[in-house]
C-alpha cells in the first residue's frame, strides 16, 4: 500500500503552459553519464584506441619526386613552394628519437645523454605527450630539441589534409600543455631514409612544408625496433667514412632496453673519434625550433593535458570500481548459492519443525489501505479461504474513493473496518495494532491476495520463542508481459535467494509489506512501525534486529500481488525502496558501534546491505560502461566473451533459483533483454536515490495505480479465481 504524505513533493511540471524544466534528480545522472562517457572517449583517443589508423603503405614508384631530395640530405625544407634538402657536419652526430615520451625508457635514455653532456632531438607523439609531460618538460630543461611525430602515429599517406592538420595542431597542443612551445620539425610517422621517398609520401612532405614545418628523415638507422641486438645496434648508429649523420632510434613503442644500453657504449666510442652530440638546430647553426606560446593557446594546451591527466585518473578509478563490482557480484552469488542451499536443505529435511509443537492460536491480520478499492475485496476475500483462524482488520487510511465502505459492505465474519484521517502507512499499521485482539500479527498490503495456507505457513516459526519476525513469499502474478516477467526473475532470484542467504546468515534486511507476521511483544519493544523513513518495512526489521530478534524467512507463505506495468510506475516504486533503504541503513548507524545483539547486526548485517544493496547496484553501471566500450572500440571478441560469461553465470543462479522456489524456467528466456534494458533502469534509480539523499532532498510517497491483472492464488477453487489489483512487495 502506498499512503499519501503531508510534505510537499517537487513540483513535476507548468500546468500554466510555461515551459518544463528537467528535473535536477534527471539532470544530475545525465552530466554524470555523459562526464563518465566523455572522459572514456578521450582516454580512448589518448591511447589510440579511438580513430588510430594502423595501416603502413607499400613502398611505390618515386618518378614524381625531385631527384635532388632523393639523392640530397636528410632535413628536407618544401616551405615556400621550394624543395631543398640538407646534410649535417662530417662532426655532428644528430641523435633522434620517435615515438615517445616513455615512462619507463625515455628516462633512461635521458639519464644515459646527460652522463655523456649529450643533445638529441625527441619526435614525440601527441598521445604520449598528452600523458606524460613532464617528460618532455625535462627534454626541453636538459637542452634537447623537440620535433612532432603526428598525434596518433598514422601513416599520413593514407590521410586526408584534414586529418593531417587534426595530426599537426593535436601533436602541438599536447606540446603546447606540455612545456608551452611549438615546434618547426616534424618526422612522419614509417619515414625512411630521403632516398626512399615515393609518389605516396612525396605530396604529404610538400604538403608539410605548406605548413611551415621542416621534415626531417634520417640517413642512419639504428633498426632498434628490429631489437637486432646491442652491437648490432651501435654498429648500425654508427655514421660511415668518418660523415656526420641523422640516427634513428625510439625510446617507446616497446622494449627498449637494448636500446639503452647500445647509447652507454655508442656515446663514448663516437665521442672518441671526435663527434659531437647535438640538436639539430645547432649541428646547422639555425635558429632554434622551439617558439613559445602565450595566451589562449597556451591555456588551451594546458587545459588539454588536465584533461587528459583527468581522463586517466578517472578511468583508472573506473577500472578499480569495476574490480570492485566484480568481487561483490560473484561473491554475491557465491553466497547465495552456498547459503540457500544450506536454508532449503534445514528447512526441507523430513520431520523439520520450527518448535515443539505447532503454532495453532488466531492471528490478526491488518490490512492497511488507502484508496484500494479496485483490489480491497478480493484481498478481503483471499483472507476468508485462509486455513488459521484470523481477524482481519482493515484500516481506511482516509481514502476518497469508498473503499471502507465497499469491505463493510460485503458482511464477512470476522473482519472489522477503522476508519482514520490519512496519515500514512505506519500509522494506519500502529492504528490496527492498537486494535489487534490477538499476539501474533499479519501484515499485508491492500492489493495482495493470500493463499489459503499463507497465514498458517507464515506463523509457523513463531513455535520458536526467539522468533520476532517472519517475512513471507512474495510472489509476482502479472508475469505474463515483458516487464513482469523481468519483475519476476528479479522477485525470485534477488528478494527470495537473498532472503534465503540472510536468513542463515541471521541479519534479514527487510520483512516484505505485502507478507509479514510479527510478535505483538517484539513490535511494542523497538516502538512499533515508525514513519522516519520511506521503508518502514526495512526500518522495523533492522530494529528486531538491534533488539535481540530473530527474523526468518519462510518460503511456503506466498503472497500474489501485481508488479508494476509501466516503466514511470516501476521507476516510482524501486526510487522510494532505494531511497528508504538508505535512509534505514543511515537511521541504524549506530549499531556499528554498539554491543550485543545491536553490534552483531551492526558489523554483519548493515554492511551486507550496504554492499549488496547500495554500493553493488551502484557500481554495477561500470560493467555495462566498459562492455560498450568494448563493443565499440574494441577488444571486441574479448568483451563479447566476457559479457556472456557474466551472463551464463547470473542464467545458472537464476535457474537454480527458480528450481528451488519450484517456478517455471520459461520466463528466464526473457533474462538476456533484462540485463540489457531492465537492470539499466535500476542503476538510474538508485542513481537518482544517491542524489537525492545526498542533496538532502525529500521523498514523497508515490501511489501506484492498480490495473487487476492478477488471477487468485492457483490453489484457489475455480470458481473463487478472481482480478486482483497490483502493489508493491520486496
């Protein structure tokens, strides 16, 4: 039952026509969708998982480019529509390195250049340099020249000039955010020497040049990234017949170790034969390549490598998360599965009885109701076939539309009608109790029906005097429709498995309103049900708990009721539980740090709840976040994998569930669409629960429309099975 409230909800729309504003509990969770999704998709693209182009064009005629650049020198100039190239010194020995900064090799080879008083010039990558610069802060610091090797590593012959330029302003906004310059140099990404230029990458140099930046290749190749071994490395860095050279060598894009170590012995040796290490610009005597920048473009690139720092911390706390939701999500169902099992093997095994002898004294049975006229006679009436002897007590919580009226009307025994104004549902439920004749209490909602064997079932552990609580069966009729039969995997694999697993472990978080059965005794001990929170249900059991109780679970009591059919209907319900839950988990606190009974449900209970019913579901988004991801930018075959994984695991708990509450397996063919459409409304929910409790807004009660689309119990005579209305049970 679902009870109005005096305070005031936000308002949800202009009835004047004006225009509708977006909810901040909807606002919020989108920014934070989309922040999520953009700091994925630029870490994506930092780390050439987005738009990286890996293709490498063959080699082809080179009839199309100028015989003096491909018999000239390795620094060639095409700036001002000319096309010169240029040699260093027979003295100079020009150290170039591509494809970084590294955080593990860039370091040692800088440490090996400064031993040896040794400048070299560093082609770095914007994504490289986006995540590490304070690597190409210490190039620049040491005198190193920096020169531009793309942003993404494509071969540009392969680009279009758009993509060039994208390649060029990226690499020298990174350079820009790095250590606030530009640079005149650029390698292009697979170069070669300048007698291997062809037809392809001819037009990309002249196109370059266009842009005011000089190429430059090389005229001696380590082939490190062959990893040829140390000697073969020195021998092939070193420059021939006594001339100056442009070396190759990379300090990324893999191991580099033998890299390093062929510097330590290539350094002294060419220093002896009297080389000189220098940058470039210095071999040339030119001006230096390095310009500073100022003003928004240097803000612009310092505001781009926060980001992409950002973008990696972020990730990197993504990444734990999803570690962590995974622990939860398999310990989870490990629990469930070891721990239901043990319940349905205690409580099952021949003779099992909860006491001496069986509980066979009358109950009270409140039903508390607030405009449930549709679906109160049928409750009513499911009451009447009951196989224990009751009183039903039905309490009109001020309703408008007759519903007081309607159960006086149909004349049944034992059954009395208290009349309040409306004051919410614990309320009419301490109102009933208050006229209760009998020490064992029912609880019901007002658009639940009973089985006949319900009330007696659900009693039955009451033969145990440390017993203070039970929570019933709570069944889903209206599985028919998609969104039912999703409701009803929910119902019978998360509430009654988990019901089964803190039963055993003796902290049950919630007694469902739609069926639950205390001792009078318990209930006027922890001060009856209270309003402080919007889970009354929650709030009550984890008093029983904090005073001593007991609270069980017993299967065979099953209560029907109509899950919600609509989306806005099913988000309203799960939104207050979410919230509710939170604020009794909140209201309870204190039971951490308390002795006894209180301590014990404390350091157990609120932190399974807390887990498995707040943390869990709210990082359980990140295992969908990184499956698109996935999907989209690959490894696809891997994700794909590891989402069926996931999936067969959740079908094989969920079967076991369904064979141990003796369901029918066919609605779990609909489970693969639950986990992609269903679940991802659930995480919204307890999103929007987060939010507003930690905005310290306020929760309304929400009043769900009853449709009666649920049959009486199966084990109702034929003649008896009626529609019933919906309502919520946990």
């Amino acid at each position: 039952m679902a009870s109005r409230s005096s305070r005031p909800g936000p308002a949800t729309g202009a009835r004047d026509g004006s225009r509708r504003r977006l909810p901040l509990r909807l606002l919020l969770p989108l920014l934070v969708l989309v922040a999520m999704t953009a700091m994925l998709m630029l870490r994506g693209y930092v780390h050439s998982e987005i738009l990286a182009d890996y293709r490498v064009a063959p080699a082809t005629a080179n009839d199309k480019v100028p015989q003096d650049i491909l018999k000239g020198g390795p620094v060639i100039d095409t700036r001002s529509g000319r096309s010169t190239s240029m040699t260093v010194p027979d003295d100079s020995v020009v150290l170039t390195f591509d494809d970084g900064p590294d955080p593990t090799w860039t370091p040692k080879v800088l440490d090996t250049l400064k031993k040896n008083n040794a400048h070299a010039v560093f082609f770095i990558t914007g994504t490289m340099a986006s995540r590490y610069p304070d690597l190409v802060r210490r190039m620049v610091d040491e005198g190193h020249e920096i020169g531009l090797h793309t942003f993404n590593h494509p071969d540009l012959s392969y680009q279009s000039t758009k993509r060039i330029d994208w390649e060029l302003s990226q690499n020298q906004l990174a350079l820009a955010g790095s250590v606030g310059i530009r640079s005149s140099l650029f390698r292009p990404p697979y170069s070669s020497k300048a007698a291997n230029m062809d037809n392809n990458s001819w037009p990309v140099t002249e196109y370059i040049g266009s842009r005011g930046y000089i190429t430059i290749v090389n005229d001696t190749d380590s082939e490190d990234w062959r990893k040829p071994g140390v000697a073969a490395i020195v021998r092939n860095s070193t420059p021939k017949a006594g001339h100056g050279g442009i070396v190759l060598m990379h300090d990324s894009g893999g191991d580099r170790h033998q890299t390093v170590q062929a510097l330590e012995q290539l350094l002294p040796q060419l220093k002896e034969k009297g080389y000189k290490f220098q940058n470039l610009t210095e071999a040339l005597h030119a001006p230096s390549a390095h310009t500073p920048v100022t003003g928004p473009e240097l803000w612009k690139g310092k505001a781009w490598v926060f980001l992409v720092d950002a973008s990696d911390n972020i990730t990197g706390v993504l990444v734990v998360g999803l570690a962590v939701i995974g622990f939860l999500v398999f310990a989870r169902f490990g629990l469930m599965l070891l721990l239901s099992g043990i319940h349905a093997r205690r409580t099952r095994r021949p003779g099992f009885r909860w006491g001496p002898l069986p509980v066979t004294e009358p109950v009270s049975v409140l039903v508390p109701a607030y405009n449930e006229a549709k679906c109160i006679e049928n409750t009513v009436r499911s009451l009447m076939r009951s196989e224990h002897p009751i009183e039903v007590i039905v309490i009109d919580d001020g309703s408008s539309d007759g519903t007081a009226r309607l159960v006086e009307g149909l004349g049944l025994p034992n059954v009395r009608v208290i009349r309040q104004l409306n004051a919410g549902k614990p309320a009419a439920l301490n109102r009933g109790l208050a006229n209760a004749r009998y020490d064992l209490i029912v609880m019901m909602d007002g658009d639940t029906v009973f089985e006949p064997a319900t009330v007696r079932e659900l009693v039955q552990p009451f033969a145990d005097p440390r017993v203070g609580a039970v929570a019933g069966n709570a069944k889903v009729g209206n599985k028919d429709t998609l969104i039912g039969a999703w409701q009803h995997i929910e119902y019978v694999m998360g509430f009654n498995l988990d019901r089964r697993m803190y039963d055993v472990l003796q902290c049950m978080p919630t007694i469902p309103g739609a069926v639950g059965a205390f001792r009078r005794s318990a209930l006027e001990r922890v001060g009856g049900m209270s309003d402080d929170t919007l889970a009354e249900d929650t709030d009550i059991t984890m008093a029983m708990h904090r005073d001593g109780w007991r609270v069980v679970y017993a299967e065979k009591a099953r209560a029907w009721t109509e899950a919600p059919e609509s989306v806005q209907q099913l988000w309203s319900q799960r939104y207050r539980w979410s919230y509710g839950t939170m604020q009794a988990i909140w209201k309870h606190r204190r039971a951490l740090v308390e002795r006894g009974p209180s301590g014990r449900f404390g350091r157990v209970g609120l932190p399974l709840v807390s887990l498995f019913m707040v943390l869990a579901p709210l990082l359980a988004p990140l295992i969908d976040v990184f499956l698109v991801y996935g999907l989209v930018f690959g490894p696809t075959d891997k994700t794909i994998l590891a989402w069926f994984g996931v999936l067969a695991i959740q079908l094989v708990c969920a079967t076991y569930a369904f064979i141990l509450d003796r369901e029918r397996l066919t609605p779990l063919i609909s489970l693969p669409l639950q986990q992609i459409l269903y679940r991802q409304l659930m995480y919204v929910v307890l999103l929007q629960s987060w939010i507003t409790a930690l905005t310290g807004g306020r929760l309304r009660w929400q009043k769900l429309r009853r449709k009666g689309g649920v049959s009486a119990p199966p084990t109702a005579p034929t003649g008896h099975r009626q529609a019933v209305g919906g309502g919520s049970a946990r």
